[in-house]
C-alpha cells in the first residue's frame, strides 16, 4: 500500500506499506536461501538449525537482506501506484519483525513536467546540399590529387615538387616537405634546391602552446627532390582504384555524394529540431539529473584517458599547474546540464508522438548490435548493464521520435508546396491582366539598364552545422 504524503514541484514524500504476509514470505524466502548456502561445519548442507545459522551470518545481514527484498519488490509497486517516477530517494525504515507490516517513508525527486513549444510550425532552414557535376569532378580531382605518385627528378625542386631532406643531429633524421604545403620560408628557402644541396632555413619566431620560440636557423641536406604524378583520369585510373570503368567510378562516387549530402541535410535538419524543441519547451531541471550526468561524463573522460594510458589524477594535476581546471569543471558542467535537456526534450517528444518500440523489434535491434561487436545478446546485456541497457531503449526511442517529426515536417513541407503551385496554376489572370503586369515588371528593368546598376544576385544558403544525437 502507498500513500503519497507531500508533494512539492518535483520533491515528493511517500509512504509504502508491506502487508505483514509479504513480510513473512520474504523472511521465509531469505532464510530459504541462507539454509541452501551457508556451510556450517559439523552440519549436512541445509540440517543446520536456524538459530546456528543466524549466529554465523549475524542478525544485521538477515535483516539487510529482508528489507532489501521487500523494498525492490515494495517500492516499484508504489510508485506504479502512485503513478510517479524517482530519479533519486532517501528512505527512513520503520521497525521490521517477522508476521508483522513493514512500514518505510521516501524522500525524493520524480522526473520533471516537460511542456513543448509549437514544433509542428518548425520551417526547416538546413538544406541538403547539391551535387552537381561540378561538385562531382572537383571530387575525381581530389582523388587523382590524393593517388598521385612522386618520381625522382634530377633538376631543380619546384613549387609542386616533394623534397625529401635530412635534418643532422640526435633530433634529426630524415622526411618529406610537400612544398604546396609548406609554410612560406620553408617554400623560399627549398624552392629551386636540388639533390645534394646543403640549405639552411630560417625559422621565424613563433608561439608552441605554452612555449615562446626565439628565431632561429636550421641547416639540412636535400636528398632527393621528387615530381608530383597525376594519373590521367580514365578507365586506368578508374581501375587502379578497384573500379570497373571511369564510368563506374563516376556512378558510384556520385552516389556516395547524395547519400553524404542527405545525410547532411538531415543532421541538420535533426539538430535544427532539437535546438527550436529545447529553446522552446518549458521544464525545471532537478539539480540532480545534471549531476548524475556529470558523473557519467566524467566516467567517460577518466575511461578514455585510461586507454590512451593515462590516469586521471596526473591529468587533473597538469590542467591544474596550466590553470585550466576550473575551465574544464565549468564546461563539464554545462554540457552536462545541454545534454539533459536535449533528452527530456526528445523523450517528451516521444512521449507526446506515443512512440514505442516492441519487445521483438527491440530483441532485433540488441541482436544486430551484438553481431556487430561479435557477442551474444546474453553477452551483450552483461556488458552493458541493467543502466546501459535501459539507456540504449531510451536512446532508440528517442532516434524514432526524431526521425517521426522530421517526416512529418518534411511532409507538410511538400504539401505546403504542391498547395502553392496547385493556386498559382488556377489563377484566374487574364490575358489583358498578364500584358499589364509584364509591362509593369519590364518598366524597372529598363530602369535598371539605363542606370547601369547590377541586378541584385540571390543570396547562397549557409550550410548549418549538425552533429550526431546524445541520447
């Protein structure tokens, strides 16, 4: 039995009761269990009275593992009861006796009250971007740029060329400087340099992180200069990249330009939506959905230093000497509460879209992903987690929920549209209407021509920037 005591914005107080029944099956269900278990010398496993037993193991474990039970059991029944849910709890436990109820009080914060804004009038800005064939040769350009080769040549280097030198010293050794590439005194100093050359490159003063670098001279020896080939673009070229024809090649490279360029449209789109569902949904926060993010955020970083072999404490001891600690705790922070807010966003629009995922399409979607790291579902789960799985559910709810609105404003997009074309082409104007309003329109032109100004260009969209979903 649960009655809801207080209630204060998202601080609730609640007390749960278990029938003195359930309180008899759990004793009778832990010491079931001690019975099978515990080893007492001298005893059959399970012949041992109870009254040995509970000397071995002690009256406060017997205890612990009774309360434990009935609140798991209790508590999840209350607050399907009460219709609430807990992200943190505080319990003061009443007196707990074999035959008799069981009474316990919580404390704690349910999950905030999220309100959208009007999503639905959302006017996508973020486009995909056009491939054109112009777009589609700079790309063929790029990859005969990217598998190039580089033969010696016994003259002079050129801008184009690759120069391989040799730097004396301990520190020294030998590498390539792509001129094209080069900063611009390394480029005056090579340029027109060939093999067997002795050069010394001054470098100017510059800034290195932390460091201040005064100007200072390098001397190194040109071992080899080096043209850059081209592969003429054809069936040849085509074919050294594993591809039937240039034909192909082109087919091929332009489908995987469309599908970038939708996937970029749509990345936009998608961040585009949860930015407007964030900065327009109304929600107070609970302090500690932010915290506990920033605890898993920070889990995260102290895991990937570990695997570059770093341990966190040296970490926070440099960025403390650097002064940066506090910068770092501050941003942390602040992603932490970001990324809170796009997912109460996004699971209120799931909740709002009644998405759901079933149990067999949610088997399938765990299944592939074990696939994928090449565990069984089993395995999976036990990698993952009670939390980690349940975060995943969430996230593909979340995924779906996002991808359900964007369909639906993409829809009425097109109907909005084909609705605009559909008034322009019954437009009742008559042939006289028509001559007036061309007449009308040619008067500014000839304006224009006579004042010799430019017509004024449409302006090109600027890309948006996307980014993949935290969910």
């Amino acid at each position: 039995m649960a009655e809801l005591l207080s209630k204060d914005g998202n601080k609730v107080n609640i007390k749960v009761t278990a029938p003195a029944t359930e309180v008899s099956r759990a004793y009778e269900q832990v010491w079931t269990g001690l019975m099978r278990d515990v080893r007492v010398p001298g005893f059959r496993p399970g012949k041992a009275p109870k009254s040995v037993v509970a000397k071995r193991v002690g009256s406060d474990y017997i205890e612990q593992e009774v309360r434990d039970r009935l609140v798991n059991a209790q508590l999840s029944q209350a607050l399907q009861e009460l219709q609430l849910n807990l992200i943190d709890a505080n319990f003061d436990f009443g007196t707990l006796k074999d035959g008799q109820s069981f009474e316990f009080n919580v404390k704690g914060e349910t999950y905030p009250e999220v309100t959208l804004g009007d999503w639905q009038s959302l006017k996508f800005t973020s486009q995909t971007p056009d491939i054109s064939d112009d777009v589609l040769e700079r790309t063929l350009s790029d990859l005969q740029e990217r598998n190039a080769t580089f033969e010696s040549v016994d003259r002079p280097s050129e801008v184009s060329d690759m120069v391989m030198i040799e730097e004396p010293g301990e520190d020294g050794g030998s590498y390539p400087i792509y001129l094209d590439v080069a900063e611009e005194h390394v480029q005056q100093a090579l340029i027109g340099k060939q093999k067997g050359d002795e050069v010394t490159i001054t470098v100017p003063a510059h800034s290195h992180g932390e460091h201040e670098h005064p100007e200072h001279t390098v001397t190194v020896k040109v071992l080899d200069v080096r043209h850059k080939q081209r592969q003429e673009l054809g069936d040849e070229f085509a074919k050294s990249l594993n591809f039937d024809s240039l034909e192909r090649l082109r087919a091929d490279l332009r489908e995987e330009l469309l599908r970038r360029a939708e996937q970029e449209g749509e990345m936009g789109r998608r961040e585009e939506l949860i930015e407007h569902l964030v900065s327009g949904m109304q929600v107070d926060v609970p302090q500690i959905l932010i915290s506990n993010r920033r605890e898993a955020m920070m889990e995260e970083i102290k895991a990937d230093l570990s695997r570059q072999g770093v341990r966190w404490g040296e970490y926070e001891a440099f960025m403390r000497e650097q002064g940066k600690l506090e910068e770092f705790q501050k941003d942390l922070a602040k992603n932490a509460e970001i990324r809170v807010r796009r997912d109460l966003a996004l699971e209120q629009l799931a909740e709002d879209l009644k998405v759901s995922i079933s149990q067999a399409e949610f088997n399938q979607m765990m299944m592939v992903l074990a696939q994928q790291n090449g565990l069984t579902i089993q395995q999976m789960r036990n990698q993952l987690g009670e939390n980690g799985f349940n975060n995943y559910y969430i996230s593909l709810l979340r995924d779906r929920a996002l991808a359900q609105a964007i369909a639906q404003l993409n829809s009425e997009t097109v109907e909005a549209a084909a609705s605009d074309t559909n008034k322009l082409g019954n437009s009742p104007a008559t042939d006289e209407n028509q001559e007036g309003e061309q007449a009308a329109e040619a008067q500014p032109a000839q304006e224009n021509a006579d004042s010799e100004q430019p017509a004024e260009q449409p302006s090109e969209g600027q890309p948006s920037e996307g980014q993949p979903n935290e969910g």
